[in-house]
C-alpha cells in the first residue's frame, strides 16, 4: 500500500495495481513502465512537477510518449512561466522519489492537470507511488480523485 493506494482506497475508486520489475536499462522509468507492462505508451502517463513563476507547484500528468508542452501548462495555470521543478523540492512535497511521484496522495495537494489525450482511453496507467508499481484507471475516475481538469499539454512524438 502507498498513499496512492490508499486515496483511492478511501474515496472507493476503482482502479488495478499492476507491479513490473524495474530496470535500469531505461532513464526513462515510463517508457520502462511501458515496455515491462506490455502497454503503447500512449497509455502510460508521467507525473510531472512544474514551478510557475509565482513559485507555486503544480502537476502535468501526460503520456510518456510526449513531451511536456511548458507554455500550454502555465496557461492552463494562468501563469506566464513554468519550468521543472527542482528535484529535492518535488520530493519534499510531494512526498514521494522521483520515478515513482504518483499524482495521488501526494503530501501536499497541488494543482493538476491531465493531458486531453488521456481522454482516448479506458483505462490509463499512472505511477503507484513507488518504481515499478502502476496504477491502470480511468481517466475522468483519476480527474475526480484529484480535482484535475483535462487541458492539451503535451506536445505528442
């Protein structure tokens, strides 16, 4: 059990823990998650951590097979910047090592925002909260969970 788990135990929603066996052949843990899963990974999604320019935090969840869009994400935040957040603060907040951030659960809740394409699916995987745990879940279950809208962010490969 992670804190994410334990969300979505608590709010009653369902989704599948799928657990793979993580590999250092990849930088790229979702595009690991992808291949050990068997998933397109079109339908596998990152958490990303971005700060704005008034120095808020804020989360893009989008497919491993893009790119986070930075421009589109703080107009979706109603910001003129946003850039990564820096490692140690996306920790700290979030609660959770980077490679295994999971939008849920996070120790403090930011704001999200979920790329448009994840709309196209059933179901989509999200990190579990740790390396080599996912979460398989359906995408207007997990805007729900975490009060996300859907905003097209990601610039696609």
């Amino acid at each position: 059990m992670t804190p994410a788990t334990q969300l979505l135990d608590e709010q009653n929603v369902p989704y599948q823990l799928h657990q793979y066996e993580h590999t250092t052949a990849h930088s790229d843990y979702g595009i690991d998650a992808s291949q050990q899963l068997g998933v397109a990974p079109e339908q596998v999604f990152k958490t990303l951590v971005a700060e704005l320019d008034n120095h808020a935090l804020v989360v893009a969840i989008v497919p491993v097979s893009g790119r986070l869009h930075m421009k589109s994400l703080a107009a979706a935040a109603h910001a003129k910047k946003a850039f990564m957040a820096d490692r140690a603060k996306v920790e700290k907040t979030t609660g959770y090592v980077l490679g295994g951030v999971s939008p849920l659960g996070q120790k403090k809740a930011l704001a999200s925002f979920i790329d448009e394409s994840a709309i196209a699916f059933d179901t989509i995987f999200i990190s579990g909260g740790r390396r080599g745990l996912e979460i398989e879940i359906a995408p207007f279950a997990l805007a729900e969970a975490i009060d996300a809208g859907f905003v097209a962010i990601a610039d696609t490969a």
